[in-house]
C-alpha cells in the first residue's frame, strides 16, 4: 500500500514542532521535520505570544513537509495549548498582540466576575474547572482595561484558529479549544448566551464551531506560491487543543486507567461520554473539556514541568546551564521527602524567580529551605507525583472507579524519574508513551478525516501497535 502522508503542527508553549505521519494502513511512522522555540514575549510589563514567529515557523514546517514527500502531502492539522486568542477588526487585521495566558492582567479578575455570576453558575454553565488562564477572565479584564479593543472587535479566534485563518483565510472556532474558553456549554456544545449577557461580552465575535475532522480550507493562493505548492492541500480541524489531541493518542488500557498528558502542564484524568457537572466536581475544581471523537476529558489542570523548565531557566541566568540529564542526576542523588511544595500554588505561576519562589514558599510553610539544584528537583518531581496521588483519590471519589494504571504521555516521559516518582508515590503502575502524544492525536484525527483509519478505538490500537511504551511497576518506599 502506498504511505499516507500528514503533516501535524503541535504549538505547545515552550516549543513547537512540525511533525510527519506516514500511514502505511497499519502502522504509524513519525518523522520530526522541525523545531522551534516558542516562549512567551514581554513587551514592557506584558507577556505576549510571538504569533507572527508561530506563523513564520508553521511556514517553515510546511515547506521542510512538501519537500520531503515531494509534494505529496495528504492534509496538514494545527493544535496548540489552550485559552488563548487573537482579536480582528472589521478588514481581518489582527488587532493587538495576542496576549500569554500567563501576563498579570488577570491577577485581579476573577472576583470582578464573580460580582455578576457566582462560580456556581459559571460552573454549571460551562463544566469547566475555574482557572485564571480562561479566556472568560482574559476578555472580561479586556473590556474593563481596554474597552477599544471589544468595541472594535469583530472576529475572536483561538490560537489554533488564527492560525488556520493565517494560513487559509477561512474563520472557524474549533470545538476543543473552544471549549477551553469556559465561554462554551459542554451539553449543548454552543456558546453560553447567558454567560455573554451577563458579562457583557459580545458574542457576535465568536465564529461557527467546526469538529475534529472537519475541513477548514485549502492553503491560500498567495502561500501557494510563496511556498511553491504544486496541488492543493487542505487544511483539516484537529482535536486544535493540543490536550485533546494528546488523549486522543493516548493507548489506554481500560476503564481502570487515567491520562496524564505531561508537558509545561499536567493534565490527569479519564475520558468520558457526558460530563460531570456537579458541586463535588466543582468543589474539587475538575474540568470536562470537549476531546476528540465527541468525548469529554475530565480532568484537573495542574502546574507541570513549568517548575523545572524555570528553574533551569534561572539557572542559566546564574551562569549555572545545566542539561536536564544533569538536573535529573542531581534529583536521583538528593535526599528524598525532604520538602514538599503545592506545586499549584499562585506565587508559582509566573515568577521571576523560580528557585526563589520555591524558597520563599519552604521558609513560609517553616521548611528548611533547599539551596542546590538536585534538592529543588527532587522536591518538584516528588510534589509532583504527590499531587497526582491526591487527584487520582478524588477522581476515584467523583466517578466510582478503582485507578490501577496511569498511562502518562508527552515530553514528562522523557523525565525516567517522575514516571518512577509517580508509580511509587501513587502506588500504581506507570505505562509511558508516547512521548509526541499530541501530535499523534493531530495526525490519528487527520486520517480518520481522510477514511484512512475507522475511528480513534481503531487509531490507539494503531499507537500501541507502532510505538514503545515503557512500563514503571512501583517500587517499596523505604
Ligand atoms: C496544555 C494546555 C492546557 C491548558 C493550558 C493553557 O498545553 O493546553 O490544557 O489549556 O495549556
């Protein structure tokens, strides 16, 4: 049979990739084309995205696909992470720099919206975990700081989407990362009416929904030739969020097992038909974002390498460049449980300091307080595996299950000692892979769009049957 061949772009936030899929009809190949860096900007005391960098290397991933395949690319598909979005005026011009989820505008937000709507009718509305990242809170902050902006305001998209009108000029709001927006009721998969009017947020912004595996269009004419294209290639909506897209390639085993999509953030849950909205689940703040294949992923958003990405950051600064292989010996050589931290905790977002705020935060909780890489390493990765502990007891408390197996995908599989970390402290066996999960949910979504494959029951017994997968059995706790 001749190789199908996709292409997926998966923006996570701090790199991106574009990555090929050659389909042979029954097993999966990955060919990483290109890399990118992709950190956030400031720009005086806001952090932005770098969008025009995005397109610029969504571009570049493209022309390194057609000349590989030799023009013989079967559809491309664009996710990235959640929430956040571009504004278009009246003529389809990007407005404003499209602002990071993690800029400090929406410090003072959410007691401003609850002042309208209490968290229980948001909650009950939309399903979705309340977080200060949402874009309800990005765009309520907007229209209080910069009213011009909604004023004048004619089209909102999704990072995903923006790139797909980039890159198509057509306008679509893709279900999975619209429903990241905590703007959109899961049951009805519409946008809130209520919680528009009540904020008074305009919804004639938002665009017509589109599902994984819709067609959002065929490249441009002017990229057609900017990239020297010989056919068409159209563009396909994916799970856009890459979270969706990560479960959707995620080989789990049975109802006894949940996800842990491990990248900047990590993601634990289990995939549901209808979702769980009830004061339980709101009390313990879990998520029911819409996934791939009209699925709901419950799930709790939680702090992720973000932690250690930061720390080596600041390291770097302080003449200290460490690799992670480094990073990671140092962990294995510290003491263990020697300190814990809440690794959701708001000083932790987006400090200045990661070292530091993880300092302060020990002296605050009267910890003694850890000095050298390896110790702050250690107690991240073991926070970690401690906090998926407590979320693993509350999902099996909200949905009546027994979890046995966490089957952790993403970059975090790289990582052999969170994944041993995490079967021993939760005390459940680890299956880890794939490691480019995200992107093989995009490229899975991409087939099923093309009659390639059946359905994605079809598409993870493809994954377990293409690629490795490594297995963590708990050791005893000394
Ligand atoms: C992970 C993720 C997550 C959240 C966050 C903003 O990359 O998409 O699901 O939405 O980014």
């Amino acid at each position: 049979k001749q190789l199908t061949k996709v292409l997926a772009c998966d923006l996570g936030a701090s790199s991106g990739r574009s990555i090929l899929g050659k389909f042979d009809g029954e097993k999966l190949t990955l060919d990483i084309l290109h890399k990118f860096n992709n950190n956030g900007v400031y720009l005086n005391n806001n952090f932005h995205w770098n969008t025009l960098k995005q397109f610029v290397e969504i571009k570049n991933g493209i022309r390194k696909a057609i000349q590989k395949t030799n023009h013989n690319l079967a559809s491309i598909g664009i996710d990235t992470w959640g929430v956040d979005y571009g504004l278009l005026d009246n003529t389809g011009s990007l407005m404003s720099v499209p602002f990071h989820y993690r800029d400090q505008r929406t410090n003072k937000t959410l007691s401003k919206v609850f002042k309208n709507i209490s968290k229980q009718e948001l909650y009950s509305e939309t399903g979705i975990q309340i977080m200060q990242v949402n874009t309800i809170f990005q765009l309520y902050s907007e229209l209080k700081e910069r009213p011009w902006l909604l004023e004048n305001a004619k089209d909102l998209l999704f990072t995903p989407d923006l790139l797909n009108y980039f890159l198509t000029g057509n306008k679509f709001n893709e279900a999975t990362i619209a429903s990241t927006s905590q703007l959109l009721n899961p049951l009805q998969r519409k946008w809130s009416s209520k919680i528009f009017n009540t904020l008074n947020l305009p919804q004639s912004i938002m665009q017509q929904i589109v599902f994984p595996g819709q067609k959002i269009g065929n490249i441009n004419s002017k990229i057609k030739d900017e990239l020297a294209l010989q056919k068409d290639i159209p563009i396909i909506a994916v799970g856009s969020h890459d979270t969706a897209s990560a479960i959707a390639a995620t080989p789990i085993v049975d109802q006894n097992s949940v996800f842990l999509s491990s990248g900047t953030w990590s993601l634990l849950g289990i995939e549901l038909d209808k979702p769980i909205i009830s004061a339980k689940s709101l009390q313990k703040n879990f998520t029911n974002e819409l996934g791939v294949g009209s699925k709901v992923t419950f799930l709790k958003n939680l702090t992720g390498l973000w932690l250690i990405q930061e720390c080596k950051r600041a390291w770097k600064r302080e003449g200290k460049n460490l690799s992670y292989k480094a990073i990671n010996e140092a962990a294995r050589k510290a003491k263990p449980f020697k300190y814990q931290i809440d690794t959701d905790h708001s000083s932790f977002i987006n400090p200045a300091n990661m070292p530091a705020a993880i300092k302060t935060y020990c002296k605050k909780t009267k910890q003694s307080v850890p000095e050298q890489p390896g110790e702050i390493a250690r107690l991240i990765y073991e926070s970690l595996a401690q906090k998926y502990k407590e979320v693993i007891q509350e999902l099996e408390k909200l949905t009546d299950k027994k979890i046995k197996t966490i089957n952790v995908v993403g970059g975090g599989t790289k990582s052999e000692l969170l994944c041993q970390y995490t079967a021993n402290i939760t005390k459940r066996k680890v299956i880890a892979g794939p490691i480019e999960a995200t992107a093989v949910g995009n490229i899975l979504t991409q087939l099923i769009a093309l009659g390639e494959i059946k359905d994605l029951k079809e598409g993870r017994e493809i994954v377990k049957n293409s690629i490795d997968l490594k297995v963590y059995e708990p050791e005893e706790l000394l």
